[in-house]
C-alpha cells in the first residue's frame, strides 16, 4: 500500500462549480500536510499547507482528518485556470524532513 | 531573479553516458533537495542536504552521486545512464527540514533528461 494515496481523476468540473477531493495517508506519525498545485510540463507549486483546525486560502479550503487519516481541498467557484494536477505531500515525525507524495488529481475545469 | 534554478532545462544523451545537473538557489536556504517524477508522474525524493550536510539518501542506485559545494548549490551527477533514468528530475530548498516551522520547498523548474 503506498504511503500517500490519490484519486488519479480527472475531475470534470463545470466552470463555476465546486470540486472537492481527498488524499489518505497511512502513517500515524505523519505531522505536516501539504497541497501542491503542478500545472502540465511545469514544478509543483506550495498551494496552502493543511492545519489541524482547518484552513481557507480564498476559494480553496484544505481539512484535516487525523482520525480518518486524510486530508482534503475543496476549490469553490471554479475558474479555467484551476485545471491542473493537486498533489497533496505529507511529512512524518524523524524523517529529516522528507515529503511524501500523492501520485496528485487531476482538475480539469471545462467553460 | 528566479529563486530555486536548474541546468539544462532538458538533457538528451544515450545510454552508458555520464552528466551531471546543476542546482542553485538564491533564497539564503539551509535545505535542498533533489527529487525524480518519473512517466507516471509520482514525485519521490533522492536526497536532501542540510547545510551541504547529507541527511536523506533514499535508496537511489549509486551511480547517482550529489555534491553541495555550499549551501546554494545542489548538484547531482548520474554515472552510467540507463533508458530507466529517463525523467524529470526538480531540485528544490527550503529554509529548514521539513516539518517544522519554515519548511515549506520552493521547486526549480525541472530538468526532463531522456536517455536513448
């Protein structure tokens, strides 16, 4: 079982629509969660990190479920330059800081 | 002003070869990074340096040899290419080891090495 797993999508989402995806982790130990947006041919880019209470960037709201072991990124009011590859990362406690990734979602926002 | 860059952007060379990438950042980071994303796009990390120190050494083949002249640069030399290191390779940094406070990782734009 991989560490951090994604829905691979794609995810057809009406412009204007919200989206809403998860990523599960396996590790107990995990700490700090991460979103990555990865547009096509290009390098990940920090969209928000994920905290324990919760947290909203604009139109993107990232959640965390220790119990359930995921974490989530809703996107509401979706415009055409959200298409893209979501990667979520996570770091685990005595792992010098090593990020695990999702193999990522697609979003594909459609006018 | 580009804060995390890479050398060359793309790499095409035939098997049995030897090249190297090259990696700066101009962000005044203690970490870097060096990560592969391979056909099907899963991003794994490599390595990690901390104040030129090693720290990360995932279970990389050791034709794969990373050296921090200082704390900007990360570069990574690849001995013997095999078509199966065909990928994207990112470099990236952060100001601390992940998982603290400031630790988020910037990426260099990639370096996509074919070997033939």
């Amino acid at each position: 079982r991989k560490e951090v797993e994604q829905d691979p999508g794609p995810f057809n989402v009406p412009e204007g629509a919200t989206v809403a995806f998860n990523c599960t982790y396996s590790n107990s130990a995990s700490q700090s969660f991460f979103w990555y947006r990865q547009d096509c041919r290009k390098e990940p880019k920090l969209l928000m990190s994920v905290y324990s209470s919760g947290n909203e960037d604009g139109r993107f709201t990232a959640q965390l479920n220790r119990a359930s072991q995921y974490i989530s990124l809703l996107i509401r009011d979706s415009k055409l330059s959200d298409s893209a590859t979501y990667l979520c990362a996570v770091v685990t406690t005595d792992s010098w800081g090593k990020l695990q990734f999702g193999a990522g979602t697609q979003v594909v926002v459609t006018p | 002003d580009t804060a995390v860059s890479q050398t060359p952007k793309y790499l095409v060379t035939q098997m049995g070869n030897d090249k190297s990438i090259k990696c700066e950042q101009n962000l005044g980071h203690d970490t870097m990074y060096w990560y592969k994303q391979d056909s099907k796009k899963f991003l794994k990390i490599m390595f990690s340096y901390n104040n030129k120190e090693l720290i990360i050494n995932e279970t990389v083949p050791n034709r794969f040899s990373p050296k921090s002249p200082d704390k900007a640069h990360l570069n990574l030399h690849i001995n013997s290419l095999e078509l199966g290191d065909s990928a994207v390779y990112f470099c990236a940094s952060s100001q601390a080891l992940s998982g603290g406070g400031e630790d988020t990782q910037y990426f260099g734009p990639g370096t996509r090495l074919t070997v033939l």
